[in-house]
C-alpha cells in the first residue's frame, strides 16, 4: 500500500493517478477551483470510480464487453464535432492522450452495460398497473383546452450548481454550450432516443430525471411563451425536434403529442404508453438506486482519501497512508 492508493474495493486498488485522469476527462468548470473545491470535486470522482468499479467487475463476471464500433461512436461524440487539431490541442491542455479518454469510455460504457442488463431489463410493468395508475389519476388525463406534450433537453452556457443527468455532463462556456447542442442533435438524427439523451445530458435539474418529459402543456401558456418557443411547437407534428436558443442557453424541443380538449382513456394508445412509461421510469429509478447502494453494501470498501481528509483536517491528502486495518 502507498500513499498513492486513495481507495481499495474488495482488494482492487484506485489510485490517485485514477482519480486525477478522471478529473482531467470531467467538464471544464470554466473558473479557477480553490484547493477546497477541488478536493471535494475529486472526492466525488472517487465515489464515482468505487461504483464503477463494483461495476466493472460485474460486467467481467457477466462476461459483458464494449464493441469497437460502439467505442469510435462515444469518441466521435466525446469529440463534440472539433476538428482532429482542435480536440488533440484540448487533450494536450488537460493532460490527456487519446488512448486516456477511449479508457474511460470503455469503463463507462461497460460500467452502463451492466445497469442495462441488470436493472433496465428486468423493469416490468403489468396491465393491472397501467389500469391501476389510470383508476387513480384520471383526471390528469382529461384535457381541459387543446394542449402539446412536450420534452426537452436544456444545454446551459454556465457552470451548473446542480447536475442531475445520468452522466454529470456539464457545458460550462459558450463554445461548449454549442458544441455540445450540435453533438446532441447529430445524435438524435442518428435515431437516439429522446428520453435517453435527455436523462443523460440535459442539464434541467427538473425533467432530466424522468426523460425530459414537461408533460402537456396547454395553448393558453403556449401563446404566452416566447416566439421562437411558439414557432418551435404550434403546428408541428408528433415527433418534431426544434433547437431554441436564448442569451446563450440551448432548448431541445419534441413535440410528442397534439390533443385536443376531451377526456382520454384507456382505449387511446398513446395514453396507455404514457402510463407504462411513467411507471417504468419509477420503477427503473428505485431499482437502480437499489441495486448500486446493495453493490455498494456488500463490496468491501476503504476511501483512504477521505479517511485522510478527515484526519488531516482538510489538508492535500500527502499524508501516509493509516496504518489501522480497515473494516
């Protein structure tokens, strides 16, 4: 052991190189951190590489891997569309080499794999339920005025105080902020799902977590909305996705639905999808944070900065490593 290693799961060591190659990799904060902020910062990548780890070694039990297909395709996305002079200037800026980042998104897509297979998967939804869930909630489904249902992705220009996406992804500057909207629209021309890429980068603390999704939103709030939001929805058909942009920030709009006033019900698909799909995103949402928090449980683990930290009172972690045994 050496005071390099800042943390052991089940015998499997992350050291502090780990750490700071994973710091290099995250968003540009797009200001100077002070020492605080950017231990606490690296405290949390730590956390974030104990989970993958756990993670890791599951998908090496599962047998799982990352085609190379799949890796070029999160690299060409990683890339945010900059030409090959331009992104190896701004990997040379961070410390970082190509091989660095097809890494870590070899171990994040894998790390993704298992969630997928192990959680994703087994979400089930029943009849009973849909019907159940429409029982108890039909008045949200009648529609009082001619509404559209909405879901959006926001990419902000500034550093986010909250990050709720699936990835913690974050443009910070307005250069990053355009890059970032042409990747996310290169993907969804691509056939990525909406709901996907919107639980994964938007950066709405709100919708992020369940897809996006602004529910139904009726005409009267429409026509009070901004122009350029109006033009986006008014007259489009189910399914259209519109860019609007406002003192920098990007808004990815998809009209889902159109519907006219009236009550809906069971007998109408769209009503029945948007039930199943609520519910499943309730269901995937426990399952997946119990499934990490059980993997977490049964893991041995010991965060040797953080112990450090404490014993330290804050300071660098250059301190030996304890010599206590670890439970």
């Amino acid at each position: 052991m050496t005071a390099d290693t800042w943390a052991v799961v089940d015998g499997r060591n992350i050291s502090r190189q780990d750490v700071e190659m994973a710091y290099r990799r995250a968003p540009n904060p797009g200001r100077a951190l002070s020492e605080e902020e950017a231990l606490t910062a690296k405290l949390n990548l730590l956390d974030d590489l104990i989970v993958q780890d756990i993670l890791l070694a599951k998908a090496s039990q599962l047998r799982l891997e990352i085609g190379q297909s799949d890796l070029e395709s999160a690299l060409a996305s990683t890339r945010k569309n900059l030409p090959d002079d331009a992104f190896q200037q701004e990997l040379k800026q961070r410390g970082l080499t190509t091989a660095d980042v097809r890494e870590g998104l070899r171990r994040e897509l894998l790390a993704q794999k298992v969630i997928a297979q192990e959680v994703t998967a087994k979400v089930t939804v029943g009849d009973r339920e849909v019907t159940d869930f429409f029982a108890a909630n039909r008045a949200q489904f009648n529609v009082p005025e001619e509404a559209y249902r909405l879901a959006q992705i926001v990419v902000t220009p500034v550093r986010d105080a909250q990050v709720t996406n699936r990835n913690g992804d974050d443009a910070t500057t307005p250069q990053e902020a355009v890059a970032k909207t042409q990747m996310l629209m290169e993907r969804l021309k691509s056939g990525a799902s909406f709901q996907e890429v919107a639980a994964s980068f938007s950066e709405d603390p709100e919708t992020a977590p369940r897809g996006g999704d602004l529910g139904f939103v009726p005409m009267s709030r429409l026509k009070q909305a901004p122009p350029s939001l109006r033009n986006a929805v008014l007259n489009k058909e189910p399914g259209s996705i519109s860019v609007v942009s406002a003192e920098g920030a990007y808004t990815i709009v998809l009209v889902v639905a159109h519907e006219l006033a009236g009550q809906r019900d069971l007998s109408m698909p769209a009503v029945r999808e948007q039930i199943m799909q609520a519910l499943r995103t309730r269901k995937e949402q426990l399952l997946r944070t119990a499934y990490l928090t059980a993997a977490k449980s049964d893991a041995k683990i010991v965060n040797y900065l953080a112990r450090r930290l404490v014993e330290s009172g804050g300071k660098p972690p250059s301190l030996p490593v304890p010599s206590s045994g670890a439970k």
